[in-house]
C-alpha cells in the first residue's frame, strides 16, 4: 500500500482547558504532525507531557482549541457533528489500556458492539467478529466473558472490537501497559500483523521506548511540545500468540 496519502495533518494545534477561567490550562502549545497512509507513529513522553491528550483530538474525542485538524481529507472545522461521529465510528478504531470490555457480555458481543451501532446486520456482525477473534488468536475464547480472560486476552478481544468496522486508523493509548512483557510481546505483533498483511494506520501512544524503537517513526513530546522526531530501528521480535 501507498504511503504517499497523508491520513492525520495536524497544523499548529493548541488545546487549553477551563478557557477564561483564571485556572485555564493549555496543553497542546502548537503541535505540528503528519501521519501518512499505512505508517506505524509511536508518540511517546512522560506522563503529564499532553500525549493522552492529543491522542483525544486525534481520535475526534476533543476538538483543538486552536490550528487546523484534517482527518483523511476532512477539515473538522468544517465537519458537522454527525460527520465527525461518522469518522471516529467507521475509520478509527481505539484500544485503551484499560480495555474498556463491557463486563456482562461476551467477547464475541464485545466485538460486535461497533458493528451494531453501525447498523451492520446480525449475521453479518457475528460472522465479522468471530472472524476478528480467530485473528487474533481468541477462537477457543469468544463465548467467554472478560472476568474469565486473562489481561492478555481482554486485550486481543480489544483489538478484535477495534476492528470491527474496519477502520483505516488504529489509535492505541497504551495498550501493553498493564500487561506483562511476554503477553505485551503478543499484542504488539499484533500490531506489527495488521500494519503489515491489512495496511492500517497505526498511533501508539507509550512510555515504552523499547517499543517505540519497533514502530517506523518515533515522535516524543515533552510539556506539550513535540522535541522531534526519528525512525524506529530496534530489530522486532516474534512469539506465537498463546494463551
């Protein structure tokens, strides 16, 4: 797949918080990024440093206060609502680290939720999200509710779901970060599969820079500022998926 198409363009994006208040708070001080077709970004910086946060204007979570926002040849300033909605449900997928499972329903109705607000229909949505967990490595597992999968698991059903419409744009906010390095190992190549063999977009977010080193660029910000950035260049390792 071409690269050459920019799907992210962010140009001199400010965001404050608590705006005319005398605790008003900026963030973001005028971040500049372009993310192409297909590209593996890491974004990585300390807690505090405002990468969570340009994560949420990215996934059309936030808007910017300030600067221009095109999303794969949208300008959000002059989206509607409904269509900014439409974008962030049908060409962006998210996996948190936290998981975000909902407790009382399996992993297969995990994976179909997005699927189902899309209006996709029921055969076709189960189909869809059966084919998603065999991809990543949950075949034996989908009938299972999150309480009875490992942390590893929980994560694979995430990734699963986060590519239930699927999205050009993959947005992982920490997505290994509770897990241990082996089961962290495995969700990576996950990654590195769905770049490679489905030619997603794909942001991580991490304070890793072991990981970091693994993606093609590495963007680092610091007090709401990008410092830089360069090209990944740690040889990526490769383990089965088990359980």
């Amino acid at each position: 797949m071409s690269k050459a198409d920019k799907v992210i363009d962010l140009q001199n994006i400010i965001k404050r918080f608590y705006v005319g208040k005398p605790n008003e708070l900026q963030i973001l001080n005028g971040i500049n990024l372009e993310v192409n077709e297909g590209e593996f970004v890491s974004i990585v910086g300390e807690s505090g440093s405002g990468k969570t946060t340009l994560m949420n204007v990215i996934g059309l979570l936030d808007r910017p206060t300030d600067g221009k926002y095109i999303i794969d040849g949208v300008d959000i300033d002059e989206a509607a609502d409904k269509e900014l909605s439409f974008i962030r449900n049908q060409k962006i997928g998210f996996v948190f680290q936290t998981y975000n499972l909902v407790s009382k329903t399996s992993a297969l109705k995990n994976v179909e939720l997005p699927m189902l607000y899309a209006g996709v229909p029921r055969k076709e949505r189960t189909e869809r999200a059966e084919e998603l967990l065999e991809l990543v490595g949950m075949k034996d597992r989908m009938k299972h509710l999150p309480e009875e999968l490992s942390g590893g698991q929980k994560q694979r059903a995430a990734i699963a779901r986060s590519m239930a419409n699927d999205p050009a744009i993959i947005l992982a906010d920490e997505p290994t970060g509770a897990l241990d390095s082996r089961t962290g190992r495995n969700v990576m190549d996950l990654f590195h599969r769905l770049q490679e063999d489905k030619g997603k977009t794909i942001l991580l977010i991490t304070h890793s820079k072991e990981l970091a080193e693994e993606t093609e660029r590495i963007v680092t910000i610091k007090d709401g500022d990008i410092l830089g950035e360069r090209t990944g260049g740690q040889e990526v390792g490769a383990y089965d998926i088990d359980d």
